[in-house]
C-alpha cells in the first residue's frame, strides 16, 4: 500500500514539473512569437515595418487600434514645437504639488512614482522643469504628467498635430487619468450593469467633455480622487476601448518623419530628440545607434508600440504594432518577447527576410 502511495505521489510531483516547465517554455522570450500571434489573431493585432524606405512587413494598416500611452508621441511632438516656437519655456519651474493633482496611485504601474525617483535630484524646492515632466511622460509613462501636459500645452494644440502630421485617422487625444474616473459620476447606488449601460450609452463626445468636466474637478479639489468608483475589469475595459485610437499606417508615418529628421524645424527635433531618445543613455546602445527613440503602451487588454532607429551605418528602421482585446496570457506572454523580436528586427537580415515573406 505504502509503494502504491509513492508511486502515486511520484507521479503527481511529475506531473506538476512537467506542467511548471510547459508553462515556463511559453513564456519564454521569443522572436517569433509577436508574428506569430499577429498572423494567427488578424482580429487583434496591426503591424508594420519599414527598413530603408521599403516596407518589409504589412498587417492590417488601416486597422484603428485603442493606442493606451503610445500616443503620448503626439503630446511629445507638440511640447517640442512649443519649446522650439518660444510658447514654453522647458526650463520652466513647475509645482510638483501641481502634478501631484492627476496621480491617482496604484493606477499607472508604478510609472509616477518611479519617475520621481529617477527626477529626484533634479527637484529644486519643490518644483521641477518642463523639460524633465515630459521625459516623465516618455520615458516612464506617468499619465499624472500627461495630463498636466495636455492642460499646459492645450487639448486643442495638441488634436491639431492631427492635420499637421497628415493623420488619417486619428481620433481626439483627451485626460486620459479624467477619464478613470467617469464611472464615478455615475456611480451612485445603480448595479454594475446598468453602470455599464450608462456608460455605454454614451457618446464618444460626451465621454470627452465629461473627462473635461473631471479634469477641472482634480485641479480644483483636491479630495475629488479620493474614492475612484467602480473599477472593476468591464468598467477598466470600457475606459481602454475609450482610449484615443489610431492605426500602424499613421504612427509608421510619425516615426519616419522623426527619423529622417527632414519634417520638423532644427529646434524641433532637437527637442524631439531630447525626449525621445533615452536609450542613448546607455553607451552599449551608442556604439552601433546613432538615433533611436521608442513608446509604448498597454492597459488591461492593448498592447502597443512604436520605434525609430537609425544605425551609425546609416541604415534605418521604423516599426509599429498595436494588439487589443487580450487577454491576461496573450498580455503577458507577448510583453516577455518585445525586446527579442525588435532587438532581432533591427540587427537580423534573415529574420527581416522571413518577416517579409510571411506578412507580404
């Protein structure tokens, strides 16, 4: 009896190993696995690649994808032409107390907090420069500084990059933290369906000024964030399916017009530059990048990024891809093989090669 037993017991850690390993192996940084899943789930994901100036990989262009903090390039862009047209000063001092007013914690991944540990030696008296709250937004992500960014710089400047940068299809960039918030206006003793419903129902104008509505509540009071409403995962998905949309095609087209540094004015990509290009900071990266910059983005259920690259060899490379509608596996599995599958784009011929056969 006793041998039966751990026989049996033998067999269950077994089968537990084998399990745990499977499961390891899945999750394990692939190049293969951001094509694979964009070819296997058309529905779901938009890429394209741009190596030269010829289009290496097409999947879904015209396909409009929720972009979470990638479109943050946008607000990027409009700070750097402010800064370069004298309408802000990047060195200007700014509150940390005035950001502090759209930090909504344990919302942003750790994103704000992380940036203020990095900007710590950079806070004089309590404030800060502009120049380093937009690093903040790119190079951490911290939506706090995004939305202050979208007031300082005005929704309207920004929205009109749209027609500048010859955009087709771009929907309005808008508080995205404000946004977070909607569903408190609502919640008031109603069940979480007819929540929804309420929410639903409304148009995507409607949802904007009401985000507008919130954003003067944060700057104004203070203890208006301190209960967030109902996030739960449907709520937190009509907030990302809310979220300012576009396509590869339009956000290829942004980071060629970075990367050939012909588009925007001298003082402008100098800006840009400033901002976009962080991972410069490592000298490993300057021994073969002569400019590259990068974003992404992801909520519960999108993942999203752009890059531009620029090799000292003079060869460059511009890549975008978007997925929506994940679940927690597909998000997590695809987010482990982002830096195999763009490190394997920008220094592998061959894999280039097969990309192009497979998407082309």
């Amino acid at each position: 009896m006793l041998k039966k037993i751990l026989i049996g017991l033998g067999v269950f850690i077994a089968l537990i190993f084998i399990t745990f390993g499977i499961a390891a192996y899945y999750f394990l940084p692939d190049k293969n696995t951001i094509p694979d899943f964009a070819l296997a789930h058309p529905d779901k994901s938009a890429m394209m690649l741009m190596r030269n100036g010829e289009l290496i990989a097409v999947h879904n262009p015209d396909k409009l994808m929720t972009l979470a903090s990638t479109m943050k390039v946008i607000v990027a862009i409009e700070y750097a032409e402010q800064a370069q047209n004298g309408s802000i000063n990047p060195n200007e001092q700014i509150p940390i107390t005035e950001l502090d007013l759209y930090y909504i914690p344990n919302t942003d991944g750790g994103a704000h907090p992380a940036w203020l540990n990095w900007a710590s030696d950079k806070i004089n008296d309590g404030k800060i420069s502009i120049r380093d709250i937009t690093k903040g937004m790119i190079m951490f992500s911290s939506n706090a500084n995004t939305e202050w960014l979208i007031d300082k710089l005005g929704m309207e400047n920004i929205n009109k990059q749209f027609d500048k940068l010859d955009l087709n299809q771009h929907t309005p960039i808008y508080p995205i933290v404000s946004a977070l918030l909607v569903s408190k206006e609502f919640d008031i003793g109603i069940e979480r369906e007819e929540l929804i419903e309420k929410l639903q129902e409304l148009s995507q104008q409607e949802y904007i000024d009401l985000t507008l509505d919130i954003h003067q509540k944060l700057k104004s009071d203070t203890s208006y964030k301190s209960t967030l409403g109902n996030l739960a995962f449907d709520l937190q998905k009509i907030w990302s399916d809310r979220l300012p949309a576009s396509t590869a095609a339009d956000y290829l087209k942004i980071m060629k017009l970075i990367n050939d540094r012909e588009y925007f004015a001298e003082g402008t990509q100098k800006y840009l530059d400033e901002i976009m290009e962080f991972m410069l900071a490592n000298p490993a990266n300057r021994s073969w990048l002569k400019h590259t910059g990068s974003k992404g983005g992801s909520t519960a259920i999108v993942l999203t990024r752009c890059l531009y690259a620029t090799e000292i060899s003079g060869d460059k490379t511009e890549l975008v891809y978007f997925f929506n509608d994940l679940n927690f596996v597909e998000q997590q599995r695809l987010q482990m093989s982002i830096n195999d599958f763009e490190l394997q784009v920008l220094t592998d011929a061959n894999f280039r090669e097969e990309l192009k056969e497979r998407f082309n």
